[in-house]
C-alpha cells in the first residue's frame, strides 16, 4: 500500500483510468458540497501560498491493460474525485469561448485518455447509473435527463461566468480563469492511497470498513458489496450485477426518487423480519451478514429471493407499481393508514399469492381482517406499539396451526389468531368499537389522512356514487373554535361539552367548503351539507340543531355502518369468509 500526499494534476494525469465500481453508490453529493469546494477554491484564490487538503482517495491499481491504460478501482473518494471531473469539465467548456487551446489542453490531458477506445477514453468512469450521463457531458452532446451528476456541472458553469463577470462577492476583481485552472489543478491537495492487488487486500471489505458507520442510507449499498464479495467468480460480477441488482435498483429509484436507497434499506429490513426474528433499524447488514455466515446459503440464490421479496415490497409501498387493480386497491388504504407495521405478513402472504399457493381472493379476505383489525384498534384508541410484536411472527403462527391444504385454511387461521389476540393486542368487538367511536377523540393533524379514508370508507358503504375526494377535507361540524352562536346552541357546560364531543367521529364529516364554512352556526353550515353529494352529509338534511345529543346519535348512527365496513366475525364464524 502506498500513501501519499498529491495534487489533482499528478493524480490523473497520463494515461489512467479511475473507475467506479459496480459496488459503489451513484453520484450523491449535492449544493452544499459543491458551495463549499468553490467557496474554498475562491479562498485559495485570494492567497498566493498554500494548498486546501480535500480529503483522500484510496484506489486499488489493477494491472495495466494491453494498450497501455493503468486502471485504478476507486475504493473511496469516488464523490470527490467525480466532483473534482465536473469541475474541470465545467471550466473546460466556459474556456471554450475565449481560451480554446487551454480548453483542448484541459479535455485532452486531464479528462480523456485521447488515443483510446471505448470506456478506456475517459480517465474517469462513473459507476453504471452515472456513465451515460457523464459521458455525454465529456462528449459535449446534448443531455436528455437531469441529474445530480448534470447540475454539479451546471452550479460550476454558472459560478464561473458570474465570477469571471467580477459577480462572486469574495473575489475584489474578476475572476482569472487561466489562474483558476492552476489553483484547481496545482493547490488542490488530496491523499492518494493506492492498494496492490498482491496486497491480498479485498475491495469489498476495504470498502466496508472506510464507509460502515451503521447509518441505515448505507445498508443496502453494503449488503449488495457483501453479495458480490461472497460471488467468487468475478467474471460474472456485471453480468449478474446488470441483471439483478442494478434493474431493481433503477426500480426503485422509478418509484421513489432519490430516497431510493433507504427504500431499499427498508426493503431489505423486511425481508430479514419476514421470517418472525427482530432486526434493529440500524443493524440491517450486521444481521444479514451474521445470518449468511451461519446459513451459507448459495450467494446467487439468496441474491435472487431478495430481489423477489423487495418487489414485493415495492408493489406493496407503491401501489402504483402493482399491476392487480385489486391488490392495488387493497395497498393504496393500508398506506394511507400509513400501516407498515403488517408487512412483515403481508410480503409472505404475497410470496404466497406469487407462487399460487393461495388465490387472489384468499389475499384479498386476509387483507380484509388485517385492516379490520387495525382500524377498529385505531378508532378504539388503542396504541400502535403493540402491533409490532403481533405482526413479526404472525404468518409463523398462521403455519403452525395446522397443515394447510388448501388457500383457505391460511385465511381461517390468520382470522382465528387475531380472535384469540387479548389485552394490548386485542380485535375489538363489535359492543366495544361502538362504545369507543361514541366516545373517542380520533382527530389530529397527525392521523388526518387516516380518518379522511375512514370517513370515505363509511360513505362509500352507503352510495357506491362517490364524489372526488381529492376534493374534500375534514369538517369539523360543531366547529373547533366556539363562538357565541355555537354556545347558545349547545346550552349549558357547553366549553365542556365542546371539550368532550368535538374530535369524535360523530362531529365529524369531509366538505368541499371547509373553508367556507368555518365557525359558522349549524343553521348556516347545513345549507352547505344539504347540497353536498357525499353519502355521510344525507344524514343532515334532517336535523335541525347539533349538540352533544345529536353527536352521540351520529356516532352511533356510523358505528353501526363502521361494524358493517370492517367486520370482525364472531369466533364460531371465523370459517365463513366476510364478502
């Protein structure tokens, strides 16, 4: 191993090439990091001496290729170094303009390996979801699509024109950019740490042991790097990377953007909790690597069933991915109920759906008891962090009832388990969600999209005619600030009352006029309640004041509707499917 002290221009110059490997993440860096190298690169501007140390960059030299290319493997670093080349290519191409030779200068030593081929022409080759993109930024074509890699390039373009216009406030005079290249390429200063492979040195375990800090955004990325340590034949690593890991990564970047990988970090929690054992958040790749060093199942098929289970999750955490209306259907409320506790069951009960072991109408029945069991907890009060414990091993317990022989039984036994759930854990009956819908404060601004579906839900039972409810929001029918009005109407106690009543689901309804109807009095607001088309309003049209009495009326009016919405059968009847 050699260590040593550098600037940019010794580090790339000649005929090299840094490559990122498959096993590293994307381009990352963002604003704050490109602010922070140019404000540093004015600083060292101003000044005639010194250098600014910008980290280090370990690489691994592979030997070199037949048309004389020295290849490097960058192991850490690949965020600044990759910066560091966009930089370059941003002044580059302002040089263009008025300094054509130190711009041809810049593309043909510092950023191409001129007399090459193929990949072996740029000096630096970002990792697969990054290299097209670069490339053509090399190439000077014209870029299709916006990425992070594309608007560092474009923060440098723009600070160097506005700094050369005398715009950037901690330069006294316009910017020199020949002078400019000189800092970037001379001043700069990084820590070169070259490995040997006869170092007996392993870029995976190198990798993890500069980058594992236990952060959950990285714990994807490690698994894959552990994946592709324990798949000895390296001749198969693109390959296998290009058809399993790098299609599910761009999967879930489809869906959910740059969050992606702490989706698939989660994906991969779930996966590990599946089977009824609890992980730690921040423990994912501990545990993963603990399990295959005792299990040692083959690393290609163990490779393939997460690949399998994280599009499952991916259809279940986006349902816009799954392709079964139905299914979808099922997804979009659990989360809208914002509901992950259940998916530990829920992808097993998938990978059964999958592989046909139980029909789509069997999932469907399951997926009906679980909400049930949820929302009839949630509009009872009772907490959540009781649910965890349940739904871990759940699908475990389901199994050990009884041999299966057919899909339903799977169906039987997940409704009779929640039948025997007691105390925290407990399905609440039929007498007691009455009883708590009656009296329970549901409302808050935390679990507001939770009881819109609800509200929904209990309309929709009435009227398969439905307005948009994109449209509507929650109304506070006896409003939540009580003006004079409200008082004389509600008699007497009525602070108390108002206490008591106003976030039950009795006093509440959804409008396409909250706004309009605000703290005005009953008399007024049911103008607006008569002329509304959603089903739960109908019940107004006949009620000529609203008070305490009539809220517990409502309520007990939607308990009956809400029994009928998320059915809970009785223990002798848990055989009979709930259509």
């Amino acid at each position: 191993m050699k260590a040593s002290e550098t600037s940019l221009r010794n580090l790339i110059e000649g005929d090299k090439q840094f490559k990122i490997p498959l096993y590293q993440r994307p381009y990352s860096w963002n604003k704050e990091n490109w602010e922070n190298i140019w404000d540093d690169l004015m600083s060292l501007y101003e000044f005639t001496e010194g250098n600014h140390f910008l980290g280090s960059i370990v690489t691994l030299a592979i030997p070199g290729t037949p048309d004389g290319i020295s290849p490097y493997t960058v192991i850490d670093g690949q965020q600044r170094l990759t910066t560091l080349s966009l930089l370059l290519l941003a002044l580059r191409d302002h040089l263009k303009k008025n300094h054509p030779e130190l711009a041809e200068e810049l593309h043909e030593k510092y950023l191409i390996n001129k007399f090459k081929r193929s990949d072996a022409f740029y000096k630096i080759v970002p990792t697969k979801s990054d290299r097209d993109l670069y490339q053509k930024i090399v190439q000077s074509q014209e870029i299709d699509k916006i990425e992070l890699i594309y608007e560092a390039y474009k923060f440098f373009i723009k600070n160097i024109e506005e700094a050369e216009q005398g715009k950037h406030e901690q330069l006294d005079s316009k910017l020199d950019v020949t002078k400019l290249k000189t800092i970037i390429l001379e001043r700069v200063s990084l820590v070169s740490i070259t490995l040997n492979e006869n170092d007996n040195n392993n870029p995976y375990l190198i990798f993890e042991s500069l980058n594992y800090k236990g952060s959950p955004l990285t714990q994807a990325d490690l698994i894959r790097n552990y994946f592709f340590l324990k798949i000895t034949d390296e001749s198969k690593h693109d390959e296998i990377y290009y058809s399993l890991w790098f299609p599910l990564q761009e999967k879930f970047k489809n869906v959910s953007g740059e969050g992606y990988l702490n989706e698939m970090t989660l994906a991969i929690w779930q996966y590990l909790r599946k089977d009824g054992s609890p992980v730690k958040l921040n423990q994912i790749y501990q545990t993963f690597k603990q399990r295959f060093e005792k299990n040692k199942p083959d690393p290609l098929d163990e490779l393939k069933e997460v690949k399998k289970f994280a599009e499952y999750y991916i259809n279940i955490r986006f349902p816009d991915a799954e392709k079964e209306t139905k299914l979808a259907k099922w997804f979009k409320r659990f989360k809208r109920l914002d509901f992950s506790t259940c998916y530990p069951l829920i992808i097993n009960l998938y990978h059964d759906y999958a592989t046909q072991r139980i029909a789509l109408s069997d999932f469907e029945q399951a997926l009906r008891y679980i909400e049930s069991y949820f929302v009839r907890r949630l509009l009872c009060g009772m907490p959540s962090n009781a649910l965890d414990k349940v739904f871990i091993n759940l699908y475990q317990q389901i199994n050990k009832q009884k041999d299966r022989q057919d899909s339903s039984d799977l169906v039987r036994n997940l409704c009779t388990i929640l039948l025997n759930l007691q105390r925290s854990q407990l399905w609440p009956d039929d007498n007691l969600l009455t009883e708590r819908i009656i009296g329970e404060n549901v409302y808050s601004i935390r679990r507001k999209d939770r009881i819109k579906l609800i509200l929904e839900s209990l309309a929709e039972h009435l009227s398969k005619e439905q307005v948009n409810p994109e449209n509507l929001s929650i109304e506070h029918i006896m409003p939540q600030k009580l003006t004079n009005e409200w008082q004389d109407m509600i008699g007497a106690n009525a602070k108390d009352l108002h206490n008591r009543w106003l976030h039950t689901l009795g006093n509440l309804t959804l409008t396409a006029y909250n706004a309009e109807q605000s703290n005005k009095p009953f008399t007024q607001k049911r103008i607006y309640l008569d002329d509304s088309n959603f089903a739960l309003n109908k019940y107004f049209r006949e009620i000529n004041a609203w008070n305490a009495d009539e809220i517990e009326l409502r309520a007990k009016h939607l308990a009956k509707i809400a029994i009928e919405v998320w059915p809970r059968p009785e223990a002798s009847d848990s055989n009979e499917y709930l259509f």
